[in-house]
C-alpha cells in the first residue's frame, strides 16, 4: 500500500524517508542523502584516506540502501547507524582490496627483497603467498578494459585523472569501469575465501 508521503511532507524523519524508498521514490533518496552524505564520506575517507576511493564508497552506499531499504528493520537500529555501518563496511572491504593489491605490487617489485627478509612463519608467509595467487587469478578473470584501470592505479599509483588521459578514455568511463572492477574483485576473492573457509 502507498504512503502519502512526499517531497513537501514537513520534517520527514528517516524511517519515514526509507518507507518512500520502497516505493522507488526518488525524492526521497535524495533526502537521506543531502542528510548524510557528508558524515558518511568523511567516514570513508578515514578509512580510505584515497578521495576517489571514498566517492565510490559513498555512492555505492547509497546505491545499496536504495535497494535494500525495503529489508531494513527499524528495531534493529536507527537509519543514521545502518547507514554508518554499510559505509564502513564498504570502505574496510575496498580497504582490504587496496592493501592486498599493494603488497602484490611490493612482492612484484621487490622480490629479492622479500627473500633475504626471510624469518617470518611460516604459516603467515604461506597465507601471505596464497592471497597474492588469488588476487592475481581474480584480476585475470577481469575483461581487458576493467583489468588495465586497476593495474595503472595500484601498480603504478596513477590517479584517475591520470588514467583517462594516458588510456585516452573519458574520466567518467574510467571510474565506472573501476567501480566494475572493484566490485568483480570483491565479489571473487569473497567467494574464493568462503569456498576455502567450507572446505
């Protein structure tokens, strides 16, 4: 059944904005987000510490919610805290992505370096290992144009902005296929682990 809800409802308070989400009403996620995109940023750029990553982040939040708000339960929790917590949650996985991409760099680059340190136990180093072989297999299950933005960014550091003009590629097209990529990477390492943790 629906609300009666809309744009000039005075004081519409969270809830009520997610019971007008249900109903695909646009308006409404324009709201909450004029409401806490702000915090909901900072937060990922704390974790991030990287702009780009934490706009993804914050889109990609708000992407979520509007799909999800019909699964919300008000007795679980204000809108603000869900909110805060699918933002961590995404930026610690992108944060997770981006240190695991890092070291990969640094075991591609350095590996004479990772041989005479030497030391470590074993059983870290092994996980260590096998980490580096997953996240090389998920990036070569990436299509061509999707893997090149992840290598030119985490390989050799280059910015977004940087990637469009040395790939000749709209910068709006260049972020999109990274959200694509970031999303594809995510989604296979967190499979790949699940299906090691069941075994």
């Amino acid at each position: 059944m629906s609300s009666d809800l809309s744009p000039q409802s005075s004081e519409l308070t969270d809830a009520q904005l997610l019971v007008a989400m249900r109903e695909k009403k646009q308006w409404a996620l324009a709201k909450l987000y004029d409401r806490y995109a702000g915090v909901l940023y900072r937060l990922a750029l704390k974790i991030l510490e990287n702009q780009a990553l934490a706009e993804d982040v914050l889109h990609d939040a708000f992407l979520i919610a509007w799909h999800k708000a019909a699964l919300y339960n008000e007795q679980r929790g204000n809108v603000s805290a869900w909110l805060v917590v699918l933002c961590r949650n995404l930026a610690i996985d992108r944060y997770r992505v981006k240190m695991n991409l890092a070291s990969r760099r640094v075991e591609m680059e350095n590996p004479d370096d990772l041989l005479l340190q030497g030391g470590g136990d074993p059983e870290s180093d092994a996980l260590t290992s096998e980490d580096g072989r997953l996240i090389h297999l998920a990036l070569e299950k990436l299509p061509k144009e999707q893997r090149e933005v992840i290598e030119l960014a985490y390989y050799r550091g280059m910015s977004q902005q940087e990637i469009a003009q040395a790939t000749n590629t709209p910068l709006g097209t260049v972020k999109t296929r990274t959200r694509q990529a970031m999303k594809k990477l995510r989604e296979s390492l967190s499979s790949t682990h699940s299906g090691s943790a069941n075994a």
